[in-house]
C-alpha cells in the first residue's frame, strides 16, 4: 500500500473540509506541527485548527486545538450495538503498526480518542465507552463502507494476527491502552509512553475529526469511518513532522 496517495484518495473521495498548511504559529500558544484555517461548516468542538505530536523523554504529547471547545460534541445513545456512533479525534501516522504491538504492515497506524455510549472497549479506563478514551488503531480501505472509505482492519473469524496486550476482545484492530486524554478549552492533548521513542520522532502524521459506524449487521466491516468533519492538512498527506 503506498501510504500518502491511498490517504489523498480517500480524502477525495469522502470530499473532506478545509485546507491546511504547515505554519510555524498560530496564536502564541499553538506552536509547531500543523496549522490549519478555520472552516465555517464545520462544527466548532470539530473544527482543528492545530495538530501537533512532541516528545520529551520517553512520552509523546498528542494535541489537537478546534475552534470551540474541545470534547463538548457526544454521539446520542442509540441502546443498540449495531449502527451506533462514534466520535472521534485521530492522528493518523507513518508508524508502523508493529510499534506498539499489532502484526507489521497491517495497515495505517492511527492514534484516537473516541466516545461512543452504545458499547464499552475500554477495560482500562473507568469512565466507560461514552466518555472520551484513547485508542490505537490499524485502518485501511474498504469499499465496503463506501467508495475509498476507511475502515477499522477486522480481524476474520479463526484467525490469530498479533495483538497488543491491551487489545479489548473485539474482532478488529484496536488497542485499548488507557492513556488518559484531557480537554481543557480548545484543546485536547494525551501523554502516550514509548519504549523507542526514536520511532515517533521520525514520524509523520496529521489530523482528524470524523464520525464511524458499527456496521448494522456487525460483521465484517465492523466500524467504518462514515463521515469526515475535517482534516488538519486539507488531503491527508500527514505532513506534519514530530517536534518541528
């Protein structure tokens, strides 16, 4: 899969908003990584503005800043699994799965902080599936969710791929490792620990906000990216550079 012109295709074709640029300020606070100009049509808890990744020590910072405040967006509860929503923040990246614990090559790592009230995947994080977790998952494209649309990778039936640790038991590729994220105003930001940090410093990445959904049958795809609110670079091409 060649990364960049994979993601630019399904951002073209999912007709993502806003147009983003690498910049080296925004307001003073929101230094470094991508700086992005405000779109009217996207709601302001959704609408990035700034996506950054820095390190210090063996921690990574992840850190998306939107146009009103950060979080305050939830998915109604439904009462039911299948076709129910999930909000989420995501920093799509050129690290390799393998990095923190799935099989290698198995798709496009992503980091993500989700809400979703119909169902819980987090056995490390009290707060439950409706209050805002973090995640590490392996997305790639799947016609099946609708023309050039991501998709969380699934797992088939009987299969055994390697799994982090912390992965929560469902039937695709997703870790649950319960790292904490914090809103505070505009901003959101997570403190995730690497044991080789060197491997997220020569990153790539970007930023976005969007909508998935569980499948209605819940069977393969399971959780489809089905709406784009926006993405920090305008065409997925993670420019972004870690700590620059």
């Amino acid at each position: 899969m060649k990364l960049h012109s994979t993601l630019k295709r399904i951002t073209m074709a999912m007709a993502c908003a806003g147009l983003g640029h690498l910049a080296v300020a925004h307001d003073g606070k929101h230094t470094v990584g991508i700086q992005s100009p405000p779109t009217a049509k996207v709601e302001a808890p959704f609408d990035i503005f700034h996506t950054r990744i820095t390190t210090e020590g063996n921690i990574a910072t992840f850190h998306i800043a939107v146009s009103g405040k950060a979080g305050d967006n939830k998915p109604g509860k439904t009462g039911k699994l299948a076709g129910s929503t999930v909000f989420s923040y995501v920093w799509p990246t050129t690290m390799d799965p393998s990095v923190v614990g799935f099989e290698a090559k198995s798709g496009i790592l992503a980091f993500a902080v989700t809400s979703h009230p119909d169902f819980n995947d987090t056995p490390l994080f009290a707060g439950g599936g409706g209050e805002w977790h973090s995640h590490w998952v392996v997305l790639r494209p799947d016609d099946t969710c609708g023309k050039g649309a991501l998709k969380v990778v699934d797992i088939p039936e009987g299969s055994k791929p390697k799994l982090p640790k912390t992965w929560p038991g469902l039937p695709i590729l997703i870790d649950s490792p319960g790292w904490n994220p914090v809103f505070k105003g505009k901003s959101l930001e997570v403190k995730v620990p690497f044991d080789d940090i060197g491997v997220v410093q020569t990153a790539g990445f970007d930023g976005v906000t969007a909508a998935l959904r569980v499948n209605a049958s819940v069977h393969n795809p399971l959780l489809c990216v089905a709406d784009v609110f926006k993405v920090a670079s305008g065409n997925l091409s993670l420019p972004g550079k870690v700590n620059q």
